[in-house]
C-alpha cells in the first residue's frame, strides 16, 4: 500500500481500486483473488467500471491473472498477481489525461499528482497545522496541489462538479480507503468545523496535544499492519473517539493544578515527531 501512496500517481476509482488489492494481497502482490463484485461494493462503483478498471491493469501489465482465468467452478474467482515491480518503477497518469475508468473527468483533474488527506486544522482558532510528521505517511492540511483561496473556515472552495465527479463514500473501510477518497474529493480527513476542535476548546486540551495526537493515529493507521486492517465508516469520528476517550495513551490531568501533562507515551512520540521533523 505504501508503493501504491508512493508511486501510482493517478487519481479516482482507479486509485481506489489499487490500493484495495494492495490491502488484499501479500507483500510479493500474490495471494490476491477477490471477484469483481467485491472490488466494486470495497470502492462502492458498478460492477461494470469495476470490471473495466480490473482489465484496464491487466492491460498495462499492473496486474496478471495466474489462476482460474474463466472464473473456474462456480463460487470460484480469478487469481490476481500484482506487479511489485512496476509499482516500484512508478505508474504515470492515465494515457489518457483527466479521465478515468469510466471515461469522464478524474476527480484529480489528470495532473497525475497523488494527493494525501489530513486534519483540517487549518486556521488558527485551532492551533493544529497538521505538521507532518510520519514519513511515508504524511499528512497536509489539506492535499496537496489544491492552492485555491481559502474560505471564511480555512477549507478551500469545492465546485458541486467535483463532488459530482469525485467516487461516492466508501462506507466501511480502512483508513487507506478513506484517506483515497478524501484526497480525491479535495478535503482533508478531519474537516475544519469537524465537533471535536470545539471539544478540545471545551476542555481546554492544548492545541499541540491535539495536533499530537493527530500524528500518533495517523502513523498508527497507516503503518501498523493490525490497525491497518480495521474498517469504519467515519474516520474522522473515529479519531475524534481516540481522542476523547483517551485511546492514544498521550495526556494525564494533574489533579492538583488541572493541567494536562503528557505520559511517558507521550514524551516518546513528541519526540519521535520532533526528530523526523528535523531530520527533513
């Protein structure tokens, strides 16, 4: 998946659908055998554009078929093999620019750029930057490449076209999925006016608590192979749990003084952050 993040520089459902069998299969790319119908319920399409898009990888050598090629016996699905190797060599845009499998506008606007969804945090009122801090896994304010004006709430505009254009809602998935979609919409994972900004306001959580926290579930989600496997279908309200009810492990309150102090786990992913920070 982190090949997929890396190196498959286009946008859409066929992104989507990437890094979906890159969630399926094993490191090498085998063990990869899910149907057409499953593709398309995982990246909530049509079974046809599903399709499409399967053929369309078989057809640039992305993906081979190395068993049951008609299906086999009933209850039966092909068996995949991912080419490791060329997403290690990097896939371009679509040869043909701005569309994807279904023939119509990408939502990435056929720049080829791969975007990534963070908190959006974007103003100050919030204090969280959504500095990044995770490597591979990195996180903006919002995707890169979208440098419009801001509005009143720190987001960026979105035209009705793009939502149009844009995959529909995952529904239930990893957070690999979820972060796909937000990035092909424009909008981070956490949006600016999301409630739990205004919970830490309340509860007069610093701002580089938060921020911190964010980083920790956004590593967390991405590289832990257990986490990586969970499926939601808000992954904001998702991080807004971990944060309230103290999943992360990161503060205490001093019942003396009622501030917040970080934990030893704290301490160590403060630190961790710090030093890949200044690392880059």
């Amino acid at each position: 998946m982190s090949l997929v993040w890396d190196n498959f520089h286009r946008g859409g459902s066929e992104k989507l659908a990437m890094l979906a069998l890159a969630d399926w299969c094993n490191d090498s790319g085998g063990s990869l055998h899910p149907s057409v119908s499953t593709v398309a319920r995982k990246i909530c399409c049509s079974q046809d554009q599903a399709r499409r898009i399967l053929h369309k990888f078989i057809e640039e050598d992305l993906l081979s078929v190395v068993g049951n090629e008609a299906g086999g016996k009933p209850g039966m699905t092909r068996q995949y093999q991912l080419n490791i190797a060329a997403l290690r060599a990097g896939v371009g845009a679509s040869p043909t620019p701005g569309t994807d499998a279904r023939g119509g506008t990408d939502a990435t606007t056929g720049t080829g750029a791969s975007p990534t969804a963070g908190m959006g945090a974007g103003d100050d009122s919030h204090g969280c930057k959504g500095t990044a801090g995770t490597g591979a896994s990195q996180s903006t304010i919002y995707p890169s490449g979208n440098h419009q004006k801001k509005g009143a709430a720190g987001a960026p505009p979105v035209s009705p076209e793009l939502f149009e254009k844009a995959p529909t809602p995952p529904g239930r998935c990893t957070y690999a999925v979820f972060r796909a979609y937000c990035a092909a919409i424009r909008r981070p994972v956490v949006a600016p006016d999301h409630a739990i900004f205004r919970w830490a306001e309340s509860v007069k959580l610093p701002k580089p608590f938060l921020k911190l926290a964010w980083q920790v579930f956004d590593q967390r989600f991405t590289t832990d192979e257990k986490s990586k496997r969970k499926l939601y279908t808000d992954w904001a309200d998702t991080f807004a749990n971990y944060v309230k009810f103290g999943y992360l492990n990161l503060w205490v309150i001093d019942r003396g003084s009622g501030d917040y102090t970080l934990t030893t786990v704290g301490l160590q992913a403060q630190r961790e952050f710090s030093e890949q920070r200044d690392a880059a």
